[in-house]
C-alpha cells in the first residue's frame, strides 16, 4: 500500500509530539507513526517535576498521553508503527513502516530519541522506575539526602556524580577500570569531592531491595586472584555508561556525528537533507531533556512549514 502525506513524523515522546502540534496547527496534516517506545524514554520516568506547565508534577506516561491528546485534538494522525526503511535519494522521499507499508513525504521529521545503555542485568529491568535511572538530571531530586550509586567512568558518568552530589548525602561512582576516562578536569572535580567515593575495578552484579533498590551487589577484580564480593547499601542506581541515538535506518544518507546522531545545521532542525527534519535525543547528545526535546520539536515543524511554503506547496 502507497500513500502520500505532506509531512510524516517518524517517533513520538516530546519532539514528535510537539512536532505534530505545530505541523497540525500550520494545517500540513501530519501523520505520526509512535515507534517501538510510545512515548518515548519518558514512559519509563515515574515522576517528572521539571517540565514547565505541571506544578504538581505528572508521571511520564500522562503526561506524555496529554501530548498525545493535544496532537489529536489538531488533528495529527496518529499510528502504531515502526520505520523499518527510509529512501531519501528522491522526492517525494519515501518510509517503510513494519517492512510492508510505503509511505510517501514531501517533508520528513526524524524524532526517534535515544535509547539508554544498560548493563543488562535483570534487576535493571525488575527494580525500573523503583530506584534504577538512566538520567540523573530527571530523577535526582527524588534521593535528596539518600545514598546513590552511579555507574560508568566517562565524562558523563562525572558529571552525573558531581549533580547527585549536590542532592544525596553519598554518591558512590562505580568504574569498571583502575581509572577514570573522564577529561583531567571532571576527574579532579570528582576525586576532590568529599560526598564522591570512587570504587575503582569495581562491576555491578545485582541489585537487591523488597519494594525498590536497596543495595548492590558488586565484585572488585572480577578474574583476578584477589576477587572480592562487596554489597554496598544505595537508595539509587544510575546508568551512566552512554546513550545510543535511535538511527541506524538513516545512516547510509543522513549525516551523524562519530556516536551516530543525527547532525542539525545552524541552529535549526535541518539536515543535510532539504525537507528532512531531526528533533529531541536522536540530535541531542547534550541535554537530552523533555524540555528541549519539545523545543526542538517546534522547530522542526516550523521548519517544515517554511520548507514547503518556499517550495509553494
């Protein structure tokens, strides 16, 4: 089955959805395909308490259910579905959903997130939402003065230790190597703090707790002749260890950086690719926030706009 639509969004969570709002509103009669996570990263936060507009707060899930309504209600056409091909090569350029349905797009807006990395361990899955984050900056105020674990010994995993240590009253930071990778500064700013205790050639091999994290379970010197279990008592687990952005459908065409993001150009939400659009944390290795998720979601849908009244569409 073929069919043709003038702008086709390809992913829901903040981006896609803000995307739809404003491409509905600009009367382009978008059609969203939700993707393998519907709603995105943010169905898997319990509380979200930074997102401007909900002073009580909202769990990820409805709030991501009122973007949905809010699409719906301009408009947008909504679908169950899974981008499994894209050709760029030639307007109008051309999606496949689920391997069989062919779509045809005078504009295209890319706003399939991120996935976080995980250890994959089973009680990362069992303990999600009751204590494991991907996302310090999300959930962090909710272990003020508790005591936390962060893995991983990048410049990220630093950054995420020195913001929790700002909140909880101990942060351990759990390195798998004798050493940090973290740029000289981030790993000065870690090793001076007193809430910070790195446990160096240490590897997570469980978490445990009755209704939520309580402990780890941790080896020191995995293989080696000296190894060692260790339990440390945490409120928290922080996944700290790198995202990877959701594109490996575009890489023969669209250009990404080195860890495989979708590359915007001038502050916009363009590509390198006239018509086609990126928002939210598949262009995003910096903030990767809801916030500026949305944000770039109205830019890219403006952008859209703009594309087609140029072309006088």
């Amino acid at each position: 089955m073929n069919e043709k639509v003038k702008c086709l969004i390809i992913g829901s969570g903040p981006a896609g959805f803000t995307a739809a709002i404003y491409a509905s509103r600009a009367n382009l009669e978008p059609v969203l395909y939700e993707g393998i996570q519907p709603g995105g990263q943010l169905t898997t936060t319990t509380e979200v308490e930074n997102f401007p507009g909900y002073p009580n707060g909202s769990t990820g899930t409805e709030m991501m259910e009122d973007l949905r309504n809010q699409a719906k209600r301009f408009g947008t056409d909504i679908r169950y579905g899974i981008a499994s091909a894209v050709d760029f090569t030639a307007t109008p350029y051309k999606v496949t959903i689920d391997e069989k349905t062919e779509i045809e797009a005078e504009t295209i807006i890319i706003a399939t997130g991120a996935t976080a990395k995980y250890l994959g361990l089973p009680d990362e899955t069992k303990y999600s939402g009751m204590g494991v984050s991907a996302c310090a900056t999300c959930d962090g105020f909710f272990y003020r003065k508790k005591v936390v674990a962060v893995v991983g010994g990048g410049d990220t995993a630093c950054e995420e230790a020195i913001y929790l240590a700002n909140l909880a009253s101990k942060v351990y930071l759990i390195v798998r190597k004798d050493f940090l990778r973290a740029s000289k500064i981030m790993q000065d700013r870690v090793l001076e703090n007193e809430k910070i205790e790195v446990l160096f050639e240490h590897e997570t091999l469980g978490l445990f707790g009755e209704n939520g994290v309580e402990g780890a379970h941790l080896v020191k010197r995995k293989g080696e002749s000296d190894e060692t279990k260790v339990d440390i008592k945490i409120d928290g687990f922080f996944l700290a260890i790198g995202h990877k952005p959701n594109t490996d459908i575009f890489k023969p065409q669209l250009q990404l950086d080195d860890n495989g993001y979708v590359i915007t150009f001038d502050g916009s939400a363009r590509t390198n690719i006239p018509g086609v659009f990126a928002a939210g944390d598949v262009a995003d290795p910096v903030y990767r926030q809801a916030i500026t998720a949305a944000g770039s979601g109205c830019k890219a849908a403006i952008d859209a706009e703009r594309y087609l009244s140029e072309k006088g569409a």
